[in-house]
C-alpha cells in the first residue's frame, strides 16, 4: 500500500513536469489562432427606444428665445379726390331785381293771386317765351306765352285781372293757393317743362295779392 501510495505520487509530479513544461513552451511560441466565421447578427425583438423629446422652449434649463418682431409696412393709401362739383346750369333767363316783389293786395278785393311781369332782352320786349307757376305738389296751376311789345297796350293804371298794360306776360296762380310756395319757371315750351330759368317761389298772404317779376337774358 505504501508502494502504491508512492507510485501515485511520482506519477503526479511526473505529470506537473510536463505541464510546466508545455506552459513555458506556450508562452515562448506564437499561437496560432483559427479565424472564426463571419456571421449577421440577427435582429433583436427588443424595440428601440423613442428618441428622446426636445425640451421645450419654456423649459428652465432652455435659455429664452429671442422674438425678432418684423415690421409690416403698408401701402400709404391716398384719401380719396372728391369729384369736382357739378358746373352751374347756365339759364337763358335769370330774374331782374330792378323790378320784383310783391305789391300787396290787389285794389280789386281779396282773393286775386296774379303773378306778372316783363321778359325782356336787350331792353325789348320778347315774345313767345313759354312760363309755368307749379305748386308745391308739382302740379302745373298756370301758364302763358310772353307777347312782344307790338302787340301791348300801352295804357297805364290799369287794375287786377286786365291785361291792359306794358306787361308781357300775366298768370292766375289762384289754384295752387292752398300748396304754396308757388313755383314760376321759364320752360322750354308749353309741353316741355324744362328749365330755361331758374326757380323762383312765391308765396302769397291769406287774402292773396300781386306779384311783379320781371326777366330778363343774361
């Protein structure tokens, strides 16, 4: 047993012998490594991580935006031009202050509304000159053709309602009495209101009266 126990151990340190021997001999010699296979590594199941969110620009650790504010420059826009004002009508007659007014009640009696006078050019009596008297309601009350001075009677203080006189033209306006102002207008012609004059109203007292307007030609 003893002789057993003794081989076993010969047998051991024969063996240690050797490994020290083929250590040594590993650490002197370059080792020969064999190239492992190249190989596609295959796709994790594991899912990406969600990228990571940008910190907010009212974020403390985020410095403050600057805000560049940009001007917008508009179009100055001109107010816009009034039109001109409309150029006067030019009359062929205009009213003739040196005779015009009223001249109070007729001596006759009340209730004589007579509106009369001259249409004269050049200082001549001119006929044919077509006038209207038009109450407030638009409606014409009265008319009448101017006549030339061939045709006048030269007879003076002559009273309302005649038409004895160096008048050239005489016109009743009593029906347009309860629409007054009246309205005496020189017209184009009896069927053409158009006017060649401009408008003069008249207005009458309760008890009526007479009126003296002449014309004349610009």
């Amino acid at each position: 047993m003893f002789g057993a126990v003794l081989c076993l151990a010969l047998t051991q340190a024969a063996c240690g012998t050797e490994v020290l021997t083929s250590f040594f001999s590993a650490g002197t010699a370059t080792p020969t490594r064999t190239p492992r296979a190249t190989f596609t590594p295959r796709a994790s199941a594991t899912p990406e991580p969600s990228p990571t969110p940008e910190a907010s620009p009212t974020s403390a650790a985020s410095p403050t935006p600057t805000q560049r504010v940009v001007a917008t420059v508009r179009p100055v826009t001109k107010a816009p031009t009034a039109p001109p004002a409309p150029p006067k009508p030019q009359f062929a007659w205009r009213q003739n202050p040196d005779n015009i007014g009223s001249q109070g009640l007729c001596p006759a009696g009340p209730g004589t509304y007579e509106v009369k006078g001259r249409i004269r050019q050049n200082g001549d009596y001119v006929g044919g000159v077509h006038i209207v008297a038009i109450d407030s309601s638009g409606k014409v009350v009265a008319r009448a053709t101017s006549t030339p001075k061939e045709y006048l009677n030269p007879e003076w203080w002559v009273n309302c309602r005649e038409e004895k006189n160096l008048f050239s033209y005489q016109l009743d306006v009593s029906p347009g009495r309860n629409n007054q102002p009246i309205i005496i207008r020189i017209v184009r012609g009896p069927n053409d209101l158009t006017p060649l004059s401009p408008d003069i109203p008249i207005r009458f007292e309760a008890d009526g009266g007479r009126y003296y307007l002449d014309w004349v030609s610009p």
